[in-house]
C-alpha cells in the first residue's frame, strides 16, 4: 500500500534550460506565540503569581476543590491547525488535565467535565508532566471542523487553554509551577483559482475544494514478472503526480510535453489519497491524487 505521506526531492534532469517561479500559491505560515505563567487570565481559579528576576510564573494549587489557570492567544482567523505545549514543574508527579474552549456545538460529557467549568470546555488530554508539556492526544487540533462542531476561534479569534489540577479522591494538595504555555499554529494555504480544463496537458487543477494533480509511469523492462512491472509503474506515476502538486504549490512552472528544463522539488504532501488509476495500450500508467487545499505544504524550498 502507498503511504500518504511523502517527502520529494526529486530532480529531472532534460536537456539545457530553466522555469523560473511564478506566484501560483502561498505558502502558509507557522506562528508560534509564548505567554509566561504569569500572564493567567483573571477568570483562573487557585493561581498566585511568583516573580523571578528573569520571568514570572504561576503557582497552580489545588487542596480541596480543583483549580485551574486559564491562557488567551490572539491568532489569526485564517489559523488552521493548532498543537500547544507548556513548561511545568509537578514536585508532586501528579496528573494534571489541559482543556481547550469549544466555541462549536459540541459540549463536554458529564463524565468528563468539572463542576467549575463551563461545558464549552473540552477535554484535550490528561497528563503526567514532567518539566515539559507537549500536545500528543492528538497532537494537533482543526481551528475550525466542516461543521462547526468544532471551532476554537470563536468570533474574535481568540484560544483559550486550561491546566485544571484536581486534587483527586481523597484530596491531595496538589501545587503546579506554570513558567510558560506556548501556542503554535499554522495558517490556510490560499490558491489562485486554477480549474480545470479540456486540455489533456493540464496537470493539475483545484476543484470542489481540493487540489488534484496526475502522474505518468511506464512500465519497466527490467522487471521480472507484469505484477511487478505494474506496480513498479504505480509507484512511479504517483510519485510524478506528487512532484507534479508539489511544485504548483510551490509556483514552480511544469516542464511542458516537449520542452526542456531543470527542475528540483522538495517538500511534504500530507494527507495525499489516490483518486484514479489507468493503465494505456502503450505501458503507460496514469495515477490521480487529490488533496484538501486546507492540507497543503510544509518545508518546501524551490531551486
């Protein structure tokens, strides 16, 4: 089976002559935003700010009733995906449970919610921390899903985490030093508009939201049985077809039928499927990938 994820460098080497870039797409940016410990929201509960000579940080207690500190992010209303971690001393080695705030629909079980909080906050993950907090389950969350049930935004684009300590049953005293929470984000890939056409040439296009591109492979002499061959044919085509998304994303021109040029392309395609697979009388094989255009590019270079 294919994997969805590649990462191309991949050189195609013709005869002499160059393309040069044209703006085609954007690439999307990563944000990263960091907040001391001490930058906790008024609305936290059980937080006492501790002043140090080089930064400030929160000191988290919970003895008998749950508490929590509470971190607001100003980002941009075109971020798309979002992954956070945070610096955080636990002499205790106790669990400590992070939430974010669910401006969709979805609300939070009973079984899961804290009585201190509202039902708009959501469950990330419940973990150990030891020094260092970094977002695993999952690792990244959608801003905003399809249908709303999901949105993190909210209408002034604003993230809100919490850190809840429970004391659990029986009570413990439970103290957490916060030193710093950080926020990371990456925002929506806007393409020209590129349809799709008649033209047969016309390698890739964008339509009902996604971006599509086709590769060609033949079928290999060497190979020692057809299985193989059409396989080894398979991989080649899907691998063009990558390239061939890659570098318009990129705004790198393709070398048309029949012309010449020197192109190098490196990147990651994450979330790739196959739409179509067709095999021709001369050996040749024709795969069609698709991809969302809200999942395009990361660490791509052009040369």
């Amino acid at each position: 089976m294919m994997k969805n994820i590649f990462v191309l460098i991949i050189l195609i080497t013709l005869s002499a002559g160059t393309y040069s870039p044209s703006a085609l797409a954007q690439d999307g940016d990563a944000i990263s935003i960091t907040l001391d410990g001490s930058s906790y929201s008024a609305e936290s509960k059980g937080c006492f700010r501790l002043e140090r000579a080089k930064r400030s940080a929160c000191l988290l207690n919970a003895i008998n009733k749950g508490e929590f500190a509470i971190y607001d992010f100003e980002v941009r209303p075109d971020a798309e995906r979002i992954s956070a971690s945070a610096e955080i001393d636990n002499p205790a080695h106790r669990d400590i449970d992070v939430y974010f705030y669910n401006y969709g629909s979805r609300r939070e079980a009973d079984i899961v919610s804290k009585p201190e909080l509202s039902a708009n906050w959501l469950k990330w993950e419940t973990v150990l921390v030891d020094e260092k907090w970094v977002s695993r389950s999952p690792e990244f969350l959608d801003a905003v899903t399809d249908n709303n049930e999901i949105n993190l935004l909210g209408p002034h684009s604003i993230v809100r985490l919490l850190f809840y300590a429970d004391p659990g049953v029986p009570p413990k005293n439970e103290v957490f030093k916060i030193n710093s929470v950080t926020l990371k984000y990456d925002t929506i890939v806007e393409l020209a508009s590129h349809a799709k056409s008649d033209d047969e040439s016309q390698k890739v296009w964008i339509e009902n939201g996604r971006v599509h591109a086709y590769g060609i492979g033949k079928l290999p002499p060497h190979a020692q049985t057809d299985g193989q061959a059409r396989a080894m044919a398979v991989r080649a085509a899907t691998l063009d077809a990558h390239r061939n998304i890659t570098a318009f994303l990129q705004g790198t021109k393709l070398i048309p039928p029949g012309a010449s040029g020197k192109v190098k392309v490196s990147g990651r395609l994450v979330g790739a499927v196959t739409e179509n697979t067709e095999y021709f009388d001369d050996g040749t094989v024709r795969v069609t990938i698709s991809l969302s255009n809200k999942r395009l590019i990361q660490r791509v270079s052009t040369e």
